[in-house]
C-alpha cells in the first residue's frame, strides 16, 4: 500500500477534492434508501447468557461502510473492520481495517487491501481540502488539539496546502502524547520552526491561523472541547474532526462550512431530540439550528459547492470559518481506487485467482 502511494497525501487531498465534487453533484451511492448512510455497525450488549460473545466497550464494534463512486472513479467497494480499545494493549491499533474494491458492474472483486493507512489518509486529507478553499493564503501557525493519528495525517494535509505554515502549537491531555506528536512532527516536517508544547485548548487557539481539533469525548455537549470567541484571531480557520462546543458569539461570528451537508442532516434523522448532544461532530449541532429555526439554512455551508463555485469561499481576511469533518464511506472508494490504479500500473501486490471457472455461473 505505501508503495502504491496510499501516503501520498498531496493527491489525496487532489482525489478528495475530486469527490466532494462529485458527492455535491450526486454521482454517488452508499447504504440505506436515502443512499446517505455512514454504514452498518455490530452492537455488543453489556451481558449475554452467550459464552465468547464480545461485550460492549469502549470502542467495541464491527462496521462495514459500502459505497459506489461516479466520476472517474466508476468503482464500489467496502471497508470493513473491527474495532476495541482494548487492542492497544496488545500492541494493535484499536481499529483494525480492510477494504474490498470492485468492479461496478459484475461485482467481481478488483483488490483486497489493508485500510488502516488508507482511512487514515483520506480522513486527514478532507481538513486539507477545507483548508485548501477556507484558510488564508498566508496561514503560518496551526493549533493542534489532540496530538492523536488523526491530527498526524491533517497536519499533513494542511502542510501540503499551505507550505507557508512554518509553527505547530500542540494541546493534548498527556504529556506522553504532546511530546510524541512534537517528535514525528519535528522528523516529518524539518522546515518547522517552532513547535510549541501549550497546557490548554486556549493555547493552542490563540493566535493560530489553523486549529485542527480532534479530541474525543463523552456523549453531551457539556464534555465537548469548548472554544471561547475571543481566543479565536480574526481569520483563523477552525477545523473539527470530532467533537466540538462553541460559544454563541463565535457561532455568530463565523461562516459554518461542512465537507458535506447530506450526511449530517441523514445521520441527524435517525436521532431524537437533539442530535449533537448524542454525536458531538459541529455538523450535527448546526443540523440542530437549522431545524429549530436559530440559523438559515443557508448559513449551514457545503464545501461541494464552494468547490464548485455555486458559492464563494473566503471573501477576505478577516473572515472566521468553522468547518466540519464528519467522514463518509465514498472517501475510501476514491482513495483505495486511486491507490489500485497506481498499484495496477506500477505491478505492485500479489495476483489472486478467484476461480478458473465459476462453479455456479
């Protein structure tokens, strides 16, 4: 996969760019009968009279996310994985992942392929590709709230945009992970100036151009990473990879742009009451205020159409922008189908045989 170029994050921001504009156009499909599902997911109880069946737990689940992309792509596919907290113990990331692409009309498969890398990649692509339309051309100084995978890759797509950023400030809840973010941050990027090791989220907002937060937390909004409006400078770009709370000024104050509305109004659909305070990611909350009416619901942006053109992107300088990453199974298709094609080309990876001839054809 890496040979493949799965770690090549320049063309995946390009590929991801290419899908949202897809996605906008509505050459896709994914599951469910509004075709806007984020997949099917395996739930464990907490008891069972079962002996070997798994309990719910941090983390604890099975998920397979199909989709089929249009475009360029013409190809479906699925990731599949496991997933539990507990495999971190065992030195095991804690969501182990694969992905099968096929051929969009007889279904054939195309490729196996290990995902972890390949969801990593096309997660922190999809902050680059806000950053690319939203952030200003001059950005310098990102903030980076929870030094975790996540933030490792859309630090890397955020560099790929905008070559200019030259300091990282880094806010996480352990010094352990703080000091290992700024080691692989300091290796991967030599050009960085000044990493700056901060004991708050206020820190790590104040005076960034960029913040990237991707700090998990429990259900409820009062749990949720909150940020104040005057520690945001004017013209800062606040990217949300999880969850987020923010104060009503702030809210007010900036443009709210999502990498794609559909998902959050579909995911917000099977959720009663109000569906940030049970899925914390910015797009859920401001699937909330379209609803009760506390925002328009064209101040509720799609980053497909700012692509596009259908809208603008950033008008000047001063402009604050909260953009929302929620991530959706057409990401894997496009990126697995770029890395494939790469893959078919340069000869790389073993040739399966499925059958000589189907048995039950």
């Amino acid at each position: 996969m890496i040979r493949a170029g799965v770690t090549d994050m320049a063309a995946c921001v390009d590929t991801m760019s290419e899908m949202l504009v897809e996605f906008k156009r509505g050459d896709y499909r994914m599951a469910g009968v509004e075709n806007d599902l984020h997949g099917a997911q395996i739930y464990f109880p907490q008891e069972s009279p079962f002996a070997g069946m798994p309990l719910d737990g941090p983390d604890r689940r099975f998920m397979a996310m199909p989709a089929y992309l249009g475009g360029s792509f013409q190809t479906a596919g699925c990731k599949w994985y496991g997933s539990n907290v507990e495999n971190r113990k065992l030195g095991l990331p804690r969501s182990i992942l694969m992905f099968t692409l096929n051929d969009k009309d007889t279904g054939a498969p195309l490729a196996h392929m290990s995902a972890n890398l390949l969801s990593a990649y096309r997660t922190g692509a999809i902050p680059g590709v806000g950053a690319r339309h939203l952030a200003r051309e001059d950005a310098r100084v990102v903030g980076i709230a929870g030094p975790g995978p996540m933030n490792r890759t859309s630090l890397e797509a955020l560099i790929a945009v905008r070559p200019g950023i030259d300091t990282i400030k880094v806010f996480g809840r352990s010094a352990a992970g703080i000091e290992g973010f700024a080691a692989w941050a300091q290796e991967r990027f030599p050009q960085l100036r000044t990493i700056e090791r901060v004991d708050s989220l206020q820190g790590a907002v104040e005076g960034a151009d960029i913040v990237s937060i991707a700090i998990p937390s429990p259900s409820g909004s009062e749990h949720y990473p909150y940020v104040a409006d005057a520690w945001v400078k004017p013209g800062a770009l606040i990217l949300c990879s999880a969850h987020l709370a923010l104060e009503e000024g702030l809210v007010r104050r900036a443009r709210h742009v999502a990498d794609a509305r559909s998902i959050y109004e579909a995911w917000a659909s099977e959720i009663p009451g109000a569906a940030h305070e049970v899925v914390g990611i910015w797009g859920m909350e401001l699937v909330d205020r379209v609803r009760d009416g506390r925002m328009r619901p064209e101040q509720f942006e799609d980053l497909g159409e700012i692509i596009e053109g259908d809208t603008p992107g950033r008008t000047n300088n001063d402009e604050v922008f909260v953009y929302s990453v929620g991530g959706m199974p057409v990401e894997d298709v496009a990126w697995a189908t770029h890395v494939y094609r790469n893959a078919v080309r340069d000869g790389i990876g073993t040739k399966l045989n499925l059958w000589e001839t189907p048995a039950l054809a």
